[in-house]
C-alpha cells in the first residue's frame, strides 16, 4: 500500500509500561486487528533510531496497531503519512512493586531483574531496586518512560522531567490508569471513535498476578500499610523517596481521566455497556 502525500494512515501505539496491565491493552489491540496488530520488541531501535517506527510503518503496510515496551514518548515524529493515537496506562507506583517482583520471580529469564528476585525476598529485591546502578524498573518508572529516560538509569530526573510528563499528560487524551480500568477504556473508546477509528474495548484480564489489580476490592490505605509492613520503615519510606514525581504524576493522571470520563454524554451508560460485554467474554 503506498501511502499519498495528501492522506494519512491513523495508527494506534501502545506504549507498554512494565507491569501497568499492559499485556490486557494488547490483547485488546490483538482481537481487533488480528492481521495488522504487531508486538514490536526492537527495543534499541525504537528507542534509539529516530526513523525507525516510521520506517519500520513503511515496510510493514499492514500494521494499523503497534505496542512498544520502548516507544519513546512524546514521539518527536512530524509525518503527512501517519496519524499516531499513543495509548498509556499509569498506575500508582508502590502498587506495582510487588507486581514486579512476582513477575520477575517466575519469569524464565537471564535478566537481572529475574535472576535477583528468584535469589532474593520481596525485602532483599526491593533494597537492591533502589541501588542508583540497577534499572530503575521501580524508581519514578513512569515518569522516565513519558520523557525517554527509562533505559539511562544513571541520569537523575529533575524537575524538568516532572513538568514534561505533567505537559504530555494534560495533551494526551488517551492516559488510562490501571486502577480505573473500565473508566480508562470508556474515554479510550470515545476519543478514538471522535476520530473514526473503531475499537471495541471490551476484554478479558491478562497476565493477572494478583485478582485484586482491576479492582477496588482492597483499600490503597490497606495495600500500602501491608507493603509498609513487608518492607520495614527505613526501606518503605526510601521507595516513597524515589517515587514521588511518580505518585504525583499518578494523580494528576487520575483527576484528568475522571474528568474526560465524566465529560462524555452518557458515560454511566457507556460504563455499563462496557461491562455487560466483559461479563459476556468472561462467559464465552
């Protein structure tokens, strides 16, 4: 398919954050574009060839739906021919740490994350996170992953790197947080319909560790007091230390979300519709 000079081709990206439910995102993308949905794992490439996604687009005609665990956001690409809709799910960061160590506990793999956490407990895992020289898969994650500092885990991030995510925030209408799920899809579904691409965003959980990480049935006070508890004070409170432009950046996340949910005609309708299809494929 050769793209013209006066068209362009909508293309929906997920940028996969580690342990964010991102795998449930994809498979949405998956069963809706199941000839023209790719899971692109070039990660050097995306993240350090600026060319590559859209030559990689070029190549590769039929995609229509791609999810990177590297996309490099905001993307700093001005194509005619591409017209890029970036999903992205927060959520709150001491939540997703024993998610992580779960993960990385049973995963088979060599990384250092997986070979730490199959040696290490919870406490030992989470302490060695916190080292400067280890991947900051724990530490202000989030807010790396929306400035393109994820994979340098020796630059420190400042208060430009918080104002950057807060600014790509507030432009992006597709911000999604994990717990807020249904919400997030309802605004997913509307925005993107505005711009006449038709997903349905009905879905089943995927790569679940835990039950409780959709829902609401366990209060954050709870959650955190546990995590409180398993970690000790001293190292509790340095992950708070070196997640706090994550914890903000969470929140800011959440009241914009809440306002585009509540901004859609209907949006208690369309929640409902919405959870009547989940329950349906639940049952298929």
């Amino acid at each position: 398919m050769h793209i013209g000079l006066n068209m362009s081709k909508k293309i929906v990206l997920h940028g996969h954050i580690f342990k964010n439910a991102g795998t449930t995102i994809d498979w949405i993308l998956e069963r809706n574009f199941p000839h023209s949905y790719c899971d692109n794992r070039e990660d050097f490439k995306i993240r350090s060839e600026p060319t590559y996604l859209t030559e990689f687009l070029y190549k590769n005609p039929h995609i229509r739906a791609l999810s990177s665990h590297s996309l490099p956001l905001p993307l700093a690409i001005e194509s005619e021919n591409f017209d890029f809709f970036t999903m992205v799910m927060l959520r709150h960061p001491l939540l997703r740490v024993r998610s992580v160590y779960d993960f990385e506990r049973k995963q088979v793999s060599s990384t250092p994350g997986a070979v730490h956490a199959k040696k290490y407990s919870f406490r030992e895992y989470v302490d060695w996170r916190m080292k400067p020289n280890v991947a900051p898969t724990i530490r202000d994650m989030q807010v790396r992953y929306l400035t393109q500092t994820s994979c340098r885990k020796s630059e420190q991030l400042n208060d430009l790197h918080y104002r950057a995510a807060l600014s790509y925030l507030k432009e992006n209408m597709l911000i999604g947080i994990v717990d807020e799920f249904d919400w997030s899809m309802v605004v997913f579904d509307h925005y993107l319909s505005e711009h006449d691409v038709e997903i349905d965003f009905s879905y089943k959980k995927q790569n679940v560790s835990r039950e409780k990480q959709f829902t609401k049935e366990k209060k954050l006070e709870d959650s955190l007091e546990e995590l409180r508890r398993d970690l000790g004070e001293p190292l509790y409170s340095k992950l708070l230390h070196n997640n706090q432009m994550d914890l903000k950046v969470h929140d800011v996340g959440k009241k914009l979300l809440k306002e585009r949910f509540e901004s859609i005609p209907e949006h208690k309708i369309s929640l409902e519709k919405l959870r009547r299809k989940c329950s349906q494929l639940d049952h298929d």
